[in-house]
C-alpha cells in the first residue's frame, strides 16, 4: 500500500510540475493572442463541409472585443500537432469518428493527460452519438460539452461558444491569478529568510556575549549594574526564542512541500523523545490512542503535535499534567484531538487565540510568544483542515483540528 502511494504521490508531483509548465506557456501565448485581438478556434473534423459551414456560422462573432481565429484540422493525429502547436488554443470543436471510431475521443485523452493542458474548452460533435455515450464520455475524456452535429443551428452554435469562452477566460484569468500569488508568496519567503537570518547572526552574538556576562555578574560593581545586566540578558533570551518561533512559522506550509503517508503514532513517539527533559520534569503522562496514518507533510505534523503537547504541560499548574490524544472518522476528514487538565483559557480569548503574537495575560500564560498557535493554524490550513478549541477555566482544554482523508 505504501509503495501504490508513493507512485501515486510521485505522479501528483509530476502532475503539478506538468500543470504549472502548461499554465506558464498558455498565458505566455494567450499574451500573444491577446495582442493579435483574436481568439483561437481549432475545428477538427474529416468532412471540409463541416468546417466551411462553421467558418460562416461563426464569421461576424466576437467575445469581449475580440474576433475568432479559426485553424482546420482533419485527422486526429493533425488535431495532436495542432493542439501542441497552439496551446492557446481556447476551444476544440472535436469530431469523434475521422480515421478510427474513436479518434476524437484519442485526441481529447492526449490534451488532457499528456499535454496536461486543462484550459482549452473541448466541445465535442459527433454525427454518432451511439459510438461515443454522453455520460461517459463526459467523465472519462474531461469533455466540456457534447452536441449532435444536428442539433448545432447557428444560433445554438452562437451560444455554445460564447459560454465556453466565458469560461475559458475565467480559467485563464484564475491561472494568472494564481501564478502572480506563487511569486508573492515566494518573494515574502525569501525576505522573511533573509530577514530571519540578518537578525538571527548578530543576536546569536549577542546571546553568547550575555552568556559570559552573566556569568561575572557577580563581580560587577556596582550591584545594580549587574542587575541591569542581567535583566538585558533575560530580554535577550526572550528576543532569540521569538524569532526563532518566527523563522520556524515562515518555514512552515510553503506551496510546494510534498506529503506521504504518515503514521500518526510514529509522530507521536518522536515527539515524546524531543519532548523527554520536559515530560521528566513535569512528570507528565500521555494517553494516546491509536492514531491512524494520513496524507500529509512529516515534517509538519511533527511540529502540530509538538507545539500542542508541550502547551499542554506549560499551562498546567498545581499538579501532574494528564495528556490526552485521540482521532476518529468525521465526514471526510480525520479529527484529531488533544486535551489537557491545565488551567483553561477564557472565553473571550478564543476568537484571537491563532493569531501571530497573540498572549493570554491571564492564567500564566504571559510568557508565551504568541507564535506556537499560529504555526499550529498554518500547518492545519496548509493541509485543507481546520483547528479550533473548547475550554473550561479549572479544567483544561482540548484542541480541534481535521486532516482530510487519504484518497
């Protein structure tokens, strides 16, 4: 089972890098049509009347300002070139019968699967419709339309084509849209890292000189000064522990990181080792259910646990932390919870809980950098879950969050 998913991750990977490499020429050559002020129209059919009667039903229309280009292809295997040709193209009018029985049908599985372009609007028109089923045809090949060649008068014609080039501008319009976020989110990564490491070096400097300091404080005089020192020290402490809480929320749910197959209890297990000094000297316990194994980023899911765990016992007071964590089947999602018998958080905090920076004064837990929450909401959103709380002052809090199913 393992191994059918790492080929099906692998081909999603290869899938996307396909998706975004068609995307990047289509709007490069859209670009060009733009210019040029026409939208392109590939015919492909075996008989020249089907052609010369779509030309004219077709000659005066126009969509957002522009007019048609139109380009003739009368075998499947010519439709292959043209298509590869043309990845602008914005709508096929696709025979289904030419020099096999299922050509067209050839044509539309070559466009979608291999070509991986999922733009172009493909009508399909078939004067058999027996051959090729509506309902299958429209699952299996991704089809966006299908017509009797009998039933396409002009004006039916007329608006077939205005609604699917509305659509096919949408979808290019959503694909810039998309790409002009990935470099946004690119740039704020590499200047959020850049940022990171600038303040990281010199405050790590900073850290190791405070450290010897600290160490003579005792011999500085006089003994306010030492004092001072110290206090500067303990600020400095705190400012390395906030950033470095903030570089770890950048180099969380980039785009591009990949998932596997993960076993929930294999995250829980290392944490508890990262987590061992912490647990030994809380005398913590941990009642972990079994867990079940998800699609999803390693790496991420190690900190969503660890950042809710060790929350856990920092807000336990008065007695031994009690620990515990559990999943179940909810709709199509696994739920996952983790509760403890710590102090509690108030209502009132719970909207703003997620957000960067956010602290609850009350109950102790103003030493909190306000970062770990947040983490855990990226990580979760990153995954297509959701995180959320209830809670009880005296009497802990348990912590919401959903992982989509594998499929």
């Amino acid at each position: 089972m393992t191994d059918t998913y790492k080929k099906a991750q692998n081909k999603m990977a290869d899938n996307d890098d396909l998706i975004l490499a068609t995307e990047h020429n289509i709007m490069l050559d859209q670009s060009a049509t733009s210019e040029n002020n026409t939208w392109k129209i590939l015919i492909v059919d075996d008989e020249e009347e089907i052609h010369v009667v779509t030309r004219l039903a077709l000659h005066d229309f126009s969509f957002g300002g522009r007019h048609l280009e139109f380009v003739s292809a009368y075998s499947g295997q010519q439709a292959r070139k043209l298509i590869h040709e043309n990845p602008d193209t914005a709508i096929i009018l696709l025979d289904v019968v030419m020099e096999t029985d299922d050509a067209g049908l050839e044509v539309a599985r070559y466009i979608r699967q291999e070509l991986g372009n999922h733009f172009v609007r493909i009508i399909l028109r078939t004067g058999q419709p027996g051959l090729a089923p509506e309902r299958r045809v429209l699952k299996v090949y991704d089809i966006n339309d299908y017509r009797a060649k009998t039933e396409l008068t002009q004006d039916r014609l007329f608006s077939v084509i205005y609604t699917a080039l509305s659509s096919y501008r949408d979808l290019i319009a959503l694909a810039r849209n998309r790409h002009q976020l990935i470099g946004l989110v690119n740039e704020i990564e590499q200047l959020s890292h850049l940022a990171a490491r600038d303040l990281q070096m010199p405050l790590n400097n900073v850290v190791s000189t405070m450290r010897r300091v600290g160490g003579q404080a005792q011999d500085i005089s006089p003994p306010g000064l030492a004092e001072d020192l110290l206090d500067v020290r303990e600020n400095v402490y705190a400012m390395q522990s906030a950033l470095n809480k903030l570089v770890a929320l950048t180099s969380v749910g980039r785009f591009n990181e990949s998932r596997e197959l993960v076993d929930c209890n294999a995250i829980v297990s290392d944490v508890l080792i990262d987590l061992d000094n912490i647990f030994q000297s809380s005398h913590a316990n941990l009642h972990c259910e079994t867990l079940p194994t998800v699609f999803a980023c390693r790496r991420q899911l190690m900190q969503l646990f660890k950042n809710l765990i060790s929350n856990a016992i920092r807000f336990t007071e008065g007695r031994e932390p009690e620990i515990y964590i559990n999943a179940m089947t909810h709709e199509r999602n696994w739920l996952f919870s983790v509760s403890d018998t710590g102090v509690g958080i108030r209502p009132e905090n719970h909207s703003g809980l997620f957000n960067l920076f956010h602290r609850d004064h009350s109950d102790g837990a103003a030493g909190d950098s306000g970062v770990g929450l947040a983490i855990c909401e990226k990580i979760v959103r990153w995954h297509g879950g959701k995180i959320w709380l209830e809670s009880e002052l005296g009497k802990g809090s348990t912590f919401y969050f959903t992982i989509p199913l594998a499929e």
